[in-house]
C-alpha cells in the first residue's frame, strides 16, 4: 500500500465510519509496512485533507460535474487527496498526483472513473488559483478559504475583535512548532544541549522559560541514543507557560486533578525540584495506568497517579490541604486544532455542556486548596464560554478566592495587555496553540 492509499483508507474510515484520525492513522500504519518516508506522507494527507476539507470541497464542486457529495466515497476521497497535493504540496510533479490518483480509482474497482477523476484534477490544476483568487471578503469566503466553518469565524470576532481575527486565521492551518522540555531530574540542561549539538539536531532556546527548547528537525531526535530517551519529552510551549504560571516550590503538596497524560504534571514535578508530593488524577483508569507508567519511566517519585472523577467531592481529608491545585479541565480543544483538525468541524451545541461540568471540577478544586494557596485554572479552547466566564463566575460566587497576577510578563507583553490574573495565547501572538489560563489565591 502506497502513502496516499493509506491516507485515503484511512480518511474512508473517519469520515464514512466516524473514527477519530489519530487513532485510525495509528492503527492502519501498525498494519501497512511503510517505511518512515512514507509514513510521514501518509500523515501529512490525512491532516491536511482534514483541515483543509471545506476548501478542497469547494474547488471540487467548481470544477466537477458531480457535486462532491454525490460521488462514489472512495472517489470523493482519492480527489481530495490529489487536490490537496495540487494546492498545498510542492512534491510530488502534478502529473504524478493526478496518475496515482487514477491507479488508485482502478484499484478500487472503479475503473469506469478513470476519466472522470482525470477530467476533475486537471482543471483543477488550470483553474484553483483563479478560484481561490475570486473568493469574496465575507464570512463564507473567509470560511472557504480557511476552511473553518462561519461558526467560529463569528464567535471568534465577537470574543476577540476583527484584527485578532484577521492574525489568526492563516495561522489555523499551520503546522505547529515542536517544542520538547528537557527532563532535569535525568540530566542536566547544558549536558542535554550537547548531546542535540553532537547529534546536529537544530534547536533553539526559548526566551524566559527554563528548559524549554525548539527543535527545527523533530524527526533527528529518534537519531538520539536510547539512554537520552528519557531526557526529554513533547510538550507545548503552551503548556509549559501554564506550568510556569503556577510557580509550584520545591515540598509543595499539589493537586493536579486532569493529569493526563501527565506533561504538566511532571513539568511541574521539575519546578519543584522532585521534593514534595504531587497527587495526579484523571477518570479514565487506562490512562493513570498510562501516566503512572510514564511518570516511572522518566524518573519522578512524587507523583502519585490515582484514578477519580474531578467534578466528585474530594477526600474529607484532603479538603483545604492543598499549596497549590490544577484544574486544567475537558474542553472543546478549538485551541489545538493545528494537531486535531477535526475539531473545526464541530458545532457550538456539541459543547453546550462543558462549561457545567468545568465549573463543577474548579469547585471542587477550590475545596482543596488551603489559605494563601493557589488555584490555577486552564483549557486549550478559544472560546469565552469555557474561559473567561467561568472566571467571572467563580469570583462572584467565591469571595474567598482573589485574582491573583500571573508571572507571564513576556506573554502579556506579546499581547500588548497590562499583567493580570488571565491570558489567553494565540499562536500568531506567542507561538504557541490557543490557550486559556488564570490564577486565583485563596485569602483569609
């Protein structure tokens, strides 16, 4: 099976079956033999045809006789995939995508196809930069042309203003950067960095945040040696800034009650030099199994991985015990949908029902924090609803809590916003995904 065919199998499968891309892509590359070349193509078609399906639809639909949900699945998908390589993709030569589309069509026992499918991607080919070109300065060309439905363009403008609009939505389509931290209860920063230098693995350091390096070549990092594996792992500057924020001192006793799968938590365990305890929780028994393992592995011994329900009522006696308590909650993930395209094609009702059960666990979280702690709250959504009014919402109903100003002069500086106890990041802004995080402390 070739690169592409893989990814139009597994676009079949997500969007004729309902499977999660992630998931379908992992399991049908564990059952193909491609090498890591192809790997990657086969990764990169079924993201980009994901995230770019309602701009590939439209110049399917001016460009075919068939409207491109009346065509055969298999079909549909093959010419998104050819048409994403015409639009987007520099390799291969379009003589090529459109051949192999036609292979495939043959291959799928539609061989009457063959000239249709042929027919579409050439004109597509003399005609997609026009089309493109003509599409209008509303809503609906906005949404064509970025492929993000009018929704969230909206809701977006409403929350953030027409400018903040206009900045990030090219930026929706973006691979994003690949940011790692460097695990310093395994090695040391500087040894780390050495062993990038040795291995000629381009990085850089990120300004104002310990630990936090950029890698350019992801990919040479799996060159390194199998002893360095746990010197490192995979996180967003996003996140780490969120870690930062909370300023969590060595023999803290922290919560974190969404802990999976763990990066905060163990970013966290760092700030704190491994001294203190860290109690991690998340619902899903599989991933505390998950976490536990992973917090072993890369060597932290305070952090104790129990599975229960943040929105329950905590332990009697742990109520009011707590230096500092996380609750980075379940979301709508609009933040990250750079990395799960899919999302975009959610609808605003499909999450009417987060901002309860958020609200619900950042009580809950409340409980647990002593006097003079802190309560730190986050998701990777941008969405008002789930961000700044549940804030707003706490405040009032808690007068026990103050807004406490978060350590992120650098953030607030990219945004241009006088420091407070909130931020949201944009990827245009602080290159990071969209995120929401705000700090309170509880006073006497």
């Amino acid at each position: 099976m070739s690169a592409r065919g893989a990814a139009v199998r597994a676009l079949l499968s997500v969007h004729e079956h309902g499977g999660y891309s992630n998931i379908v892509l992992e399991e049908l590359l564990s059952a193909c033999d491609l090498n890591a070349a192809d790997r990657a193509m086969a990764s990169r078609l079924l993201y980009g045809v994901t995230e770019r399906r309602l701009t590939l639809d439209y110049l399917l639909n001016h460009t075919a006789s068939t409207p491109v949900k009346m065509m055969e699945p298999e079909v549909r998908e093959i010419l998104r995939v050819a048409v994403y390589q015409l639009v987007y993709m520099d390799k291969p030569p379009a003589y090529a995508a459109i051949n192999e589309a036609v292979e495939q069509t043959k291959q799928f026992g539609l061989g009457r196809l063959t000239g249709f499918v042929n027919g579409v991607l050439r004109k597509v080919q003399r005609e997609y930069a026009a089309l493109l070109e003509q599409l209008p300065h509303t809503d609906k060309g906005l949404e064509l042309r970025y492929s993000i439905p009018r929704h969230w363009i909206r809701a977006w403008r409403e929350a953030y203003g027409e400018d903040m609009l206009a900045h990030l939505l090219p930026h929706l389509n973006e691979a994003p950067p690949v940011y790692i931290r460097v695990n310093t209860i395994k090695t040391t920063f500087e040894n780390f960095c050495g062993c990038l230098d040795d291995h000629h693995i381009d990085y850089s350091v990120v300004d104002h945040l310990p630990n936090a390096l950029r890698i350019f070549n992801a990919s040479a990092l799996h060159e390194l040696p199998p002893e360095c594996s746990t010197h490192f792992y995979f996180q967003d500057l996003a996140s780490q800034w969120c870690c930062f924020a909370l300023e969590a001192q060595p023999g803290d006793h922290i919560a974190d009650l969404c802990a999976a799968p763990g990066g905060k938590t163990m970013t966290i365990a760092q700030y704190m030099s491994n001294e203190g305890s860290i109690i991690a929780g998340d619902i899903h028994e599989h991933k505390c199994r998950d976490l536990e393992q992973r917090v072993q592995r890369l060597g932290f011994d305070i952090i104790s991985v129990q599975r229960r329900d943040a929105s329950d009522d905590p332990d009697t006696d742990l109520i009011g015990t707590m230096d500092r308590v996380v609750c980075d909650v379940p979301c709508s993930g609009l933040g990250v949908i750079r990395r799960k395209p899919e999302i975009r094609y959610k609808k605003p009702e499909d999450f009417a029902d987060l901002p309860a059960l958020q609200y619900q666990i950042f009580e809950q979280g409340a409980r647990l924090v002593r006097e003079g702690g802190i309560l730190q709250y986050s998701t990777c959504t941008l969405r008002p609803q789930e961000n700044e009014e549940i804030s707003a919402r706490f405040l009032r109903e808690h007068p026990e809590f103050k807004p406490s100003p978060l350590p992120l002069v650098s953030c607030f500086a990219a945004s241009e916003k006088v420091i407070s106890h909130e931020i949201t990041l944009f990827p245009h802004l602080h290159g990071t995904d969209g995120f929401y995080v705000a700090r309170f402390i509880k006073s006497n």
